[in-house]
C-alpha cells in the first residue's frame, strides 16, 4: 500500500509552460517548413524561366545562322538587315516588321560585327537606333548581347557565324539541281591530294604602333591607331573600375601577354601579336577580326570563348569546360592542345595541330582539311573533318565516314564522305 501510495503521488501532467513550449516549437517546425516548401517552389519557377530564357536565346543563333547560312535561291539578292531600335528589340528588316526573338524578351548590350572582305572594312551595331543595312552572308558575323525576360532575369549570347560556301558555288548548286555521283572515298592514311600549307603570320612594324604607358587611362579609346606593350595587359585595367567604355581596339594590338578578367570582353578590329601567355578567364570573349599569333600559353577557362576572324597562330592551347575557339579561315597549334570537357575548337578552313587530347563531350570540327602531326588521345571527345585528313605518326587512329559533322563518332576520327 504503501509503494502504491507513493507511485500515485509521483504521478504529474504537462503544465501550462510545457504546453505553451510545445505550441511555440511546432509552430516554428511548421514555419520552417513552410519557408523551404515556398522557396523550393520559387527556385523551380526561376530555373524554369532561366531555362526558358537560355533556350530563347539559342532559338535565336538558330534562326539567325539559318538566315546567314542558308540563302533562299528565289532571292535575287542575297543579304538580310539587322536593326537594334530604341524598344530593345532587333529586327531583321529596315521597316521593323520581322521580329528576332519573342516579343517577351529585350536586349541590351548588342554588339554585331559583320566582317567584309578585310580587316579594315566591316559593319557594325553597337547602340540602339543603329542598322546593318546589308549584311553581308559570305563573310563572319560575330554576335553579342544579353537577352533579357520579363523577370529581369539575363542570359549572355556570345558566338560568331561562320561565312557559308562561296557564292558562285552556291548558285551553281542552284543552277544545276541534278544529283552529283558519289565520289571516291579518300584513304585516310596519305596526304590529301592538293598539298595544304598554313600561311605563317609575319610580323607587323610595331615601330609605327602608339606604345601604351599607363592602361587604366585607356588611350585607346576612341582612337583610329595600332597599339602596343612591351608588357602584359590585364584587361580591363585597374580592376575593371576603367575602360569599361574602351573594349576595342580599331586597329591592330601588340602585347607581351594578356588576361581578361571573368566576364569580360575584348574586341581586336584587325590583328593581334602577343608573344607571351593569353588567359581567358571566365565566361570573358576575345574577339579578333583579323589575324592572331599567339606565341605563349593559352588558357581558356570555363565558359570563355576567342573567336578569330582569319587565321591563328598558337602555342600550347588548353580549353577549359564550356569553353570554345572559333576560327573563320585556318589554324595552326605548335605545341599541345587540349580540350578539357564539353568544349569544343570549330576552325572553317584548314587545321594543323600536334598533340591533341580530348576529354568528354569535347569536339573539333574541321570545315576542310587537318593535318595532325603527333599522336591523339580522345576520352568520349570527337573530331569530324569535312574534307580529307592526313596523319604524321603511326598506328594511325581509326577513321570512320558520315554524311555530316552534325553526329561525328566518340574516339575515332570522322571524315565526312560527301556525295
């Protein structure tokens, strides 16, 4: 009895503070909850948009690629325009009617530069209220803006388009609109029939060029003259708070070594001499017009891109992911190129590389003829050739044949056999 007395005793409920505590907590656990479910479902609806606003932006290289590369043979003349307008939007007509893009989206930061011919001579747009009467289809159009949604969310375009077949073959095409039989398979492993040189890129007089003495004051700016430093560049000086303005050069560009900061970019109109290390650092454009000779390491880190509108000239040559090389005419590495994952090297002409290595996703595409001298290491990367391919070591790597570069093979070499 008296054990039970005592057990009854010891016997107690939750008071009111208990409960109280209890209430506070669950409503903080509820709260919590509730805060992460909302945020979760706001970070889905601003994937979901930027998604949306990277596939708009991509829709409209598409479209504009199809234009500058696939003239219509009813045409009689065979150019587009391009206008930016004060509304933010571009248009591919003097009378505004053709929209680029959705009308949900606006660009700012447009820059359009169509190469004619030389160096010296190209068109431009690089403010609103500003056209390109007559774009010119068989010549390089380098494109850059920022697209922008109703969100305010921003996605960067930077690429060049290519130059497509030269006129007289694409109306003798037309013309002719019979079949051609196919042609003999070319065997891999000889020179391809017509000996293919890479012309050297000589040097400029770079006496005649304005040494640059002090970088953040931007004596380039605004300025019809070659440039030149004994020293490295760091692009843009003084930490970006200058030259934000000055992102071009109008004539050619001397240099001992350059870094452009992440984001940046830089535009070269005619040719480019460095003879020390280039870095791209990331997601920032070197755009040259004409000729670059590159002589020192050059490191493209992730999401950068250079676009040569003639020739390059370059040593050592390492891509970093997402990052890519456009070449309007031919390209020459001396020393080793590697492509790290998901990048890729496009050269329109003809290609001359030693030791190549490419890593995952990583693609070269050749518009002509390669010739690879030292032997390649491929790890899922691809390269598709479009006309003949030669090779200057043994075991050869295997070689296979498409119609196109459009699905090249993983760890061989394709050469496109056209009919």
């Amino acid at each position: 009895m008296k054990k039970l007395k005592m057990y009854v005793q010891n016997e107690r409920g939750l008071t009111l503070i208990e409960l109280l505590a209890t209430i506070v907590i669950g409503a903080i656990v509820i709260g919590l909850a509730t805060s992460v479910f909302v945020s979760a479902a706001k970070q889905n609806k601003t994937t979901y948009e930027h998604n949306a606003l990277r596939q708009e932006a991509n829709l409209i290289i598409t479209k504009l690629r199809q234009i500058h590369q696939e003239p219509d043979s009813s045409e009689e003349t065979y150019s587009y325009s391009l206008c930016y307008e004060s509304n933010e939007k571009i248009y591919l007509d003097t009378t505004l009617t053709n929209s680029l893009g959705n009308e949900n989206y606006k660009f700012k930061n447009v820059e359009f530069i169509n190469a004619i011919e030389t160096a010296d001579s190209y068109k431009t747009i690089d403010s609103t209220n500003d056209c390109i009467n007559s774009v010119d289809i068989y010549s390089p159009l380098l494109v850059k803006f920022t697209l922008v949604n109703d969100q305010g969310q921003e996605f960067d375009m930077n690429t060049a388009i290519a130059r497509i077949t030269p006129l007289d073959e694409v109306i003798r095409e037309w013309e002719e609109n019979e079949e051609e039989l196919p042609g003999e398979v070319p065997n891999p492993g000889e020179p391809p029939i017509e000996e293919v040189v890479f012309e050297e890129i000589p040097n400029d007089n770079f006496n005649q060029y304005v040494y640059i003495d002090k970088p953040q004051h931007c004596p380039w700016e605004n300025s019809n003259k070659s440039y030149k430093r004994n020293g490295s560049l760091h692009f843009p000086p003084n930490n970006g708070n200058n030259c934000r303005n000055a992102g071009s050069f109008q004539k050619n560009l001397y240099l001992n070594g350059l870094v452009i900061s992440p984001g940046d970019s830089l535009s070269i109109m005619e040719s480019f001499f460095n003879d020390g290390g280039t870095e791209l650092q990331g997601n920032s454009t070197l755009n040259v017009l004409f000729n670059a000779r590159l002589l020192g390491n050059v490191d493209i880190k992730s999401g950068a891109s250079l676009i040569i509108g003639n020739r390059l000239q370059a040593s050592k040559t390492t891509l970093e992911s997402t990052s890519d090389i456009y070449v309007g005419d031919s390209a020459k590495f001396t020393n080793d190129l590697k492509l790290k994952s998901n990048t890729e090297l496009y050269v329109e002409n003809n290609l001359f590389a030693q030791n190549i290595t490419l890593d995952n996703g990583a693609k070269i595409i050749v518009g002509n003829s390669a010739i690879f001298e030292k032997p390649i290491t491929m790890t899922n990367g691809s390269i598709c050739v479009e006309e003949n391919v030669s090779f200057g070591f043994k075991p050869e790597p295997v070689v296979v044949y498409a119609d196109s570069c459009a699905n090249p093979s993983q760890n061989k070499i394709t050469v496109v056999n056209k009919p």
